[in-house]
C-alpha cells in the first residue's frame, strides 16, 4: 500500500492563480480530510468528506473547494490564490467504522503565495 | 466548540532526561478521542497514541507514556531517558466519537529539543 499520497510536494502561486492539491489513498478509507498548518497554530481543518459524493466544511474553508467522486481521491482546489494561503497542507484518510481511529497523514504540500 | 491547549511551545532538554508535554482540552462532548502526534524535522505526522474518553488508565509505550485525567481535562504526554530522535513538534488533538463529521482538533504543538 502506498498509503496517502500527495502532489505536488512544493508549489509556488501568484497571487490570483488557481490550483489543485492532489490526494490520494488506496486504504478504503470512508473518511478523508484536509488541513492546514500555520506556525504555532497546529493543524486546522479546512474540508471533509466522509465519503464518495458527500463533503463537508472544517474551520476555515473560505477560498477552498473539493469534490470526493471516487472513494480514493480528494483534491483540494485554491480558487484565486492568496498570500493568506502560504502553508502546509495536509491530506488525512481514516476508516469510520469503529469511530475514528488513527488518521493516515500524507506528506503534505508546501505552498507559497506571492 | 472543542479546544486543545498546549501552553509549552517549546522545551529543550539535554540527552537522557525526562520531558512532560501538557496537553489541556475542552470540549462539552461527553464521549470523545484524544490522541498525540509526533511531527519530526523532515515535516511528516507520525500517529504515537489515540485514548477514548472511556478509558481513564495510564499508558506505557517503551520509553513513552501518557497520563489522562479527565477530572482535570488533561492528557499529558512523557517520554523518558530523552534522545537525540526525539526532537521534534508534538502535537496533541481531539475529536468527536461520532459515524459522520469526525474533525480533529490541534493544539499548536510543543516543539522539543533533545541536546546530546
């Protein structure tokens, strides 16, 4: 198993420019989500989605959109890319059955803004 | 709202000393997780523990072990004989037990340096 997969590993945007984060996971997880991390914030979830077709907003989902049309891929779209928007992005998958238990993390993306 | 708390942003100790991470929370779930997350230099979240809400019995895990008392709302996080791989963010987090809407939040992470 590759686990959760991320791409690109770094990106570099002009303000105003659009993207796609990549995710992907080949564990069947139900549940999948996005965060981002800020210096001395800690992770903070920005969309989920506990399944194929159903998403769902975190704490700060302005200025991002995503769409689960498969059970394995969740990417996460910048609209029109901010400065604000300099982080680290996270993709996390994990079973539902049971509660939820460890989240799978990938490697995340390293965006900058300009 | 759910709030985790990691008042210590940083620690520093040297090669075989103990370390106490605080993680306090709130949340007004009466069922819920707790977990830590050990984040090392090269950016990666790596899983160490989750504790459900159920369970109020401390846990050892070689060299790491976690005190959760609910009474206090805290779930505080030891490694002991310290070493140089241990330096890294940890971050401790908390979510919801529920089939839908699982979210996990983060405190902002204690940063720990190991000294040899």
């Amino acid at each position: 198993n590759a686990g959760v997969t991320q791409t690109p590993k770094f990106q570099v945007l002009k303000t105003g420019q659009s993207m796609t984060l990549q995710c992907a996971q080949d564990m069947n997880h139900e549940y999948m989500s996005w965060y981002r991390q800020d210096p001395g914030m800690g992770l903070r979830l920005i969309h989920y989605s506990v399944g194929a077709g159903i998403t769902d907003q975190g704490e700060v989902p302005n200025g991002y959109n995503v769409s689960r049309s498969t059970t394995e891929d969740f990417p996460l779209r910048l609209l029109s890319a901010a400065p604000s928007q300099t982080s680290v992005y996270f993709c996390a998958s994990t079973p539902i059955r049971g509660g939820l238990g460890e989240q799978f993390f990938g490697p995340g993306t390293r965006l900058t803004v300009l | 709202a759910q709030k985790v708390t990691q008042a210590q942003t940083e620690i520093s100790v040297v090669e075989k000393e103990d370390v106490t991470l605080d993680c306090v929370y709130e949340t007004r779930d009466t069922t819920y997780y707790l977990f830590w997350y050990k984040q090392p230099p090269s950016g990666e979240l790596v899983f160490l523990i989750r504790r459900n809400s159920f369970d109020e019995q401390n846990e050892i895990s070689g060299r790491y072990s976690w005190n959760f008392q609910k009474s206090t709302s805290s779930f505080n996080f030891t490694i002991t004989a310290s070493q140089v791989v241990d330096s890294a963010v940890y971050f401790c987090a908390l979510s919801q037990i529920k089939a839908a809407g699982n979210k996990l939040t983060f405190g902002g992470g204690t940063r720990v340096l190991v000294k040899p």
